[in-house]
C-alpha cells in the first residue's frame, strides 16, 4: 500500500508544481489621463512590440486642413454604441487668442467661442455654409436648432489671453463642433467640425499564464471606447489659425 500511494504521489507531481506555478497576470492601465492640458501638444508613442502583435495598435493623427483623422495601424479601434456613453472631464481645451484678436476698424476686440457637443454635425455643416447661417448658430440656443445638440458651452476669449476649458463628454456625443464669433465669420475660419475616434481599451483583464484547460480560459476581449481629447486651438485677428488635437 504505502508503494501503491508513493507511485501516486510521483504521477501527481508534476501536476502539483504545474498548478502551484500558475498565477494571475494583470497588464498595465494605459490610462494616464489626468485632464491637464500643456502649452504644446505632448509626445505620443506607441509600444512597439505590442504593435506587431496587434493591427490595432496605433495613433491618431488629426489633419486640420482637411479636417479629419489619420491612423497609423491597419485596423481602426470601433467603440460599440453600448460605450458611447457620459464621461467626466473628456474634453480640455486651451486657447492662444492673438493680441489683434477680432481685429475691426484697427482695434482687437473679445469674441466668443462655442464649444458644441454633437451625436451627430448635420446641423452645423449645413448653417456654416452662409454667414447668416453661422450667426444663426452663434445666437440661438444649440437645442432650438437641432435635437443632435447635445450641448454647447461658451468661453468668452479676450486679445492676447490663454484661456483653459475642461469638459464631461455627454451621453451619445461623436462630434464636437468649434464656432469662433469673429466680427467676419466664414466657413473654414470660424468653424472646426472634429469628429471623436475610437481607441483600444484602456484597461485589459487580468488573465492566468496557466495554458487551458489547466488554468481559466482566457478572458474576452474588452471593446473599444470613445477617445478622449486634449485640443490646442490658435486664433489670429480674423480667423482660427490652427486646430491640434491628440485623441487618448
């Protein structure tokens, strides 16, 4: 008997220390979001050992020319409806306004900018097609002129100031929309229509290194999320000089 248990015990063995050698592996957040926002946009970098593993792996690159987005992977991260949902401090923006900012007769003067959350931007590209359509959209109130306005906010910008904003993105928000209130509005001067990307989860699932069916299956993929944006907006005398956004 005790021959019998003492062969058990050596058939068992190597089972024993492969389950006493498993363990639970949690990755690192790639959430360092802090809602500060610097002078210049920051450095953004990607790991490149992940990014050979996974087509999704890249950065987003805002081209404010013609103002849209550019990625750098094969793949677009997706967020699914069920995540378009309301997020505190999502949005921050900071503003350079010149000295001659909203020059008229020689003299700067103060404008406001409406900062306008959207599900979706049919509204504004159709109002920004004529100035009266643009005064239109900087005097009424955003819901009077479409359901698709979620919210606006106005930041009241003076000559030569710098001025921060930090916003909740809304619930169903996939557009923000900058209208400056400049003496003379047209078009592309005044109006910025950005539409808010997709980005990989922040945080992955702790998974067991343990290979199945000896450990845990491995956990689901978890799904894209809406970005958040950090946006650097430059305003000369008569017109938005410059759009920079980095989506994190």
């Amino acid at each position: 008997m005790p021959l019998l248990g003492l062969k058990a015990a050596k058939w068992l063995m190597p089972f024993c220390l492969l389950f006493l050698s498993a363990c639970t592996v949690c990755p690192p957040s790639r959430d360092n979001w802090s809602g500060d926002i610097p002078a210049q946009p920051e450095e953004q970098s990607i790991n490149i050992e992940q990014a050979s593993d996974n087509s999704k792996e890249g950065l987003w690159s805002w081209q404010d020319g013609p103002g849209r987005w550019l990625y750098s992977a094969r793949e677009k991260p997706d967020a699914p409806g069920n995540q378009w949902v309301y997020e505190p401090n999502a949005i921050v923006l900071r503003v350079n306004a010149a000295d001659q900012l909203n020059s008229y007769m020689g003299q700067p003067h103060t404008l406001s900018l409406k900062v306008i959350q959207l599900t979706n931007p049919a509204i504004v590209s159709e109002l920004r097609q004529s100035p009266f359509g643009l005064s239109d959209l900087m005097a009424a109130k955003g819901k009077d002129l479409s359901a698709n306005i979620v919210r606006e906010d106005i930041l009241v910008v003076a000559p030569g100031s710098t001025r921060q904003l930090v916003l909740d993105r809304e619930q169903g928000v996939r557009y923000l929309a900058l209208v400056a209130g400049y003496f003379e509005m047209e078009s592309k001067k005044s109006v910025r229509i950005i539409p808010i990307p997709s980005v990989q989860a922040r945080i992955l699932p702790c998974y067991d290194t343990t290979p199945w069916p000896f450990g845990e299956p491995p956990p689901p993929q978890p799904d894209d999320l809406p970005a958040r944006l950090k946006l650097w907006l430059d305003m000369s005398s008569s017109e938005i000089e410059e759009l920079q956004v980095q989506a994190y």
